[in-house]
C-alpha cells in the first residue's frame, strides 16, 4: 500500500517538473471549495500545458489524454480521491469551468472508449462489461468527472459538499494557495496526518525504514500544508522557477525555490535529458 500511495503522490509531484504551461487563470481559492477536504492532494494545471514529455507508463495511473483535452479548453483541476486498496489504482477528481456535462460526457465516452448512462445527477461511464469507471456531475457552475469505482456515490456528495467541507475551510492551505504558475500542487494536512498513521504490517523492513525516517521528519518540522509551484517565463532564454511553501506549526513558514535558464538548453530540453537518463523514473 505504501508503495503505491507513494507512487501516485510522486506521479502528481512530478507534473510540477513535466508541465509546462501559461500561468494565470481561475481562481485557485474558488477552485479548492469544489473539492472535498479528505481528498490526499489537488493540483491546478493552467493553459497551454505539453505532455509529449510523459512517459507511457504514467498513463497507468492518469489519464493524460483527458488532461490534454481538459487544458485545451482552459484551466482545470484534479485531485487525488482515494486509492483503490485491491489493485491500487487512484481514484481521481477532474474539474473544469470550460465544459457542461454533456461536453464532459463526450470526451469520457470517446476517451475511455465506453457506454455511458444517464441519472439523476448526471452520467455514469460504463465499459463493455458493464462496470463503473466514471461519473459525470455539474453545478454552481462547475462540472466534474470522478473515475474508479463507487463514482457514482462520489460524485453524489460532490454534489452535496458544503464550503466547510472541502479544501477552501483549510485556512492554512488557503494562505499559501494563490498561485499565477503555470501549474501548483496543493498537499493539505489530511494527507500528511494520513503518511503519519500508516500501518506498517504488511511493509517490507526497508519499506518501514523509509516510512519510519518519512514519520521522524514530520514530527520534527511539523508541516500542516504546502504548496510546489512551477511557472516557465515567455523571456528569451526562458527561464523555470520552482518554489516550494510550507505552513508549519505555530504558522511558521517556510519559503524555498529555485530558479534555471540555459541560452541553449530549453526547459523543455533539460527535462527530457533528465527523464532519458533515467534520473526520474
């Protein structure tokens, strides 16, 4: 289990190094009131965004196609739900201000290749044997499409969800979440009080060596929020920032970032040498 929840926090960690993108757009406050409070983490993905640089087998866990679709159109968001505890798979949150439900529904069906049917909050995504894989809702404005299993019901609350239920009652991740980069990853409390009280059972011991070395460093610095960041100026050569926030107990905070520009290395460039070499993955 530890391996995999790592993974996908890894895989969306790694969208701030593999997207680049046009900064501006929604704003991200309004955003974080459509998503639940319990979700593990939210990442606000602006225009103009280039996947050619994603590996294949990343599409395992995201569907990239969907988010290539979705950015054509605008800003969006995707959150990370959950995670399927009998194969692992993530169940995951994509929200749009740019589309209406049938819209939404078009880009399921023809994307994942299934049927669809109608109910009283929207549509569901059904494959050619007869299972869930989607679920399509819309209201105040915004139009959502949750994937996995139980979609249905997920997409039910989403519906219901109430402002003091969701991210934007975080008044920590608040605080650190505007953003005009061109894509912001957003890790609140519940995540990080989630790592804290993982079981450790079924964990190899250097599984429990990472883990217990993970909890230390919690315990020590006290995070309760964070924000990375990565914005790509238009200047000639282009240069990437990327900053990191962090809200620790007593609301300190903590601000990191760093910042490249080569004449002759594109951003674009450098990250492709460093996913062939093998550095990422």
């Amino acid at each position: 289990m530890i391996r995999s929840f790592v993974l996908v926090i890894i895989v969306s960690l790694l969208l701030t190094l593999l997207f680049p993108g046009c900064g501006g757009g929604a704003s991200i406050q309004n955003e974080l009131g459509m998503v639940p409070g319990l979700c593990f983490l939210h990442v606000h993905v602006s225009c103009n965004m280039d996947i050619d640089l994603i590996q294949d087998g990343i599409n395992e866990f995201i569907p990239f196609w969907l988010c290539d679709s979705l950015n054509v159109r605008g800003d969006f968001g995707v959150s990370l739900l959950g995670i399927n505890l009998t194969d692992f798979s993530p169940q995951l949150l994509f929200l749009s201000r740019e589309l209406g439900t049938d819209e939404m529904l078009q880009l399921g069906t023809a994307g994942f290749l299934c049927g669809s049917e109608e109910n009283q909050q929207g549509y569901d995504l059904i494959d050619d044997r007869g299972s869930m894989i989607g679920s399509i809702a819309s209201r105040d404005g915004w139009t959502c499409l949750i994937t996995g299993s139980g979609s249905d019901r997920s997409a039910r609350r989403w519906l219901e969800l109430e402002k003091e239920e969701s991210l934007a009652s975080d008044e920590d991740l608040i605080s650190i979440s505007g953003s005009d980069a061109d894509l912001t990853v957003l890790i609140s409390h519940n995540t990080i009080a989630f790592v804290s009280v993982i079981p450790t059972g079924m964990l190899s011991r250097a599984q429990v060596d990472i883990l217990n070395r993970v909890k230390d460093l919690i315990l020590e610095i006290n995070p309760k929020a964070l924000r990375v960041s990565l914005d790509i100026s238009n200047e000639e050569p282009p240069v990437t920032f990327l900053e990191l926030q962090l809200v620790r107990n007593g609301d300190n905070v903590t601000n990191f970032s760093v910042s490249f520009s080569d004449t002759e290395l594109t951003p674009y460039n450098l990250l492709r040498l460093i996913r062939d070499g093998g550095i990422l993955f």
